[in-house]
C-alpha cells in the first residue's frame, strides 16, 4: 500500500512548487518547493500504511485494543497531517498557475507553457491525492477498522 500511495503521488508531483516568478530562481524555487512537498507527502503515507496494517493473532480483547487504537491513529492522520498537506499541494497548484500567468505577461510563451503544464501535473496530483487517501483510507481501511471493531469489542 504504502509503495503505491508514494509512487502515484510523488511520481506525478513533478511540477508541484511553491514559487511565482518567470525566471530560473523561480524555477529553482519550484523544484525546492516540489522536494518538500514530497517529504511530506512520503511521511503522510507512511501514517496512512502505518494505521492500516495489523497483525492481530492475539487474545480478542488485545485485537479489539488494537482497532480502536487504529481508529483513533486513522482519525489524528485525517486532522493536522492530512490538511497540513492538503493545504501545500493546494498553495503548490496556485503557485504553478501564478509562474504561468507571470511568464504570459512577459511573453515568455515557452516558460508560460511548462509552467501551466507543471500547473496541470500540480492540480492533477492534488485530485489524485484526495481521491487516494478518499478511497484507499478513509473508505475501505476505515471500513474495515470499524468491522474489527464491531466483531472483537463486543
């Protein structure tokens, strides 16, 4: 789970930056921007994996212990980690727009060009993201979370 979370996201990621000017310290900038990001988005997986796996060959009222407690791990992941990331593709994804629109200005068509096309890959790894961790974690491990709950805590 984890090498796909990080592989889909960072893979796509290439754009993603946290600059706006139409010149090589902007794009320089970008290419910072887009390495932390993927530091955090890295260690936002491996919260989700971590929350996501068990190994339960234990007595019932440990297992039901160990749900509840990942549940709770599930539920702290989705409130500062999530947004904090969230929140950086969604600044990254306008960033890219404004190195595109501040390149046009200038007429600078071959940097207006791959910076709306690093804008497209932004905005596109954002949605991908969303829809992942919507999916993958919030959906089916969750769902799963609270089925072991219902049949170990009884």
């Amino acid at each position: 789970m984890k090498k796909i979370l990080t592989a889909l996201i960072v893979s796509s990621l290439s754009g993603v930056a946290l600059a706006n000017s139409c010149d090589n310290a902007g794009f320089d900038n970008a290419s910072r921007g887009n390495e932390r990001l993927r530091g955090d988005i890295k260690a936002l997986s491996e919260q989700y994996v971590e929350a996501c796996s068990w190994d339960y060959d234990m007595p019932r009222e440990k297992v039901c212990s160990l749900f509840t407690g990942k549940l709770k791990q599930l539920n702290t992941i989705n409130d500062a980690p999530l947004a904090k990331v969230l929140s950086q593709a969604e600044m990254a994804t306008d960033a890219w727009y404004a190195v595109h629109e501040n390149c046009a200005d200038k007429g600078l068509k071959g940097n207006a060009d791959s910076a709306f096309e690093a804008y497209e890959e932004s905005f596109d790894a954002y949605n991908n993201l969303i829809k992942e961790i919507d999916t993958r974690y919030n959906q089916s491990c969750r769902q799963q979370i609270e089925e072991n709950i219902s049949k170990y805590c009884k």
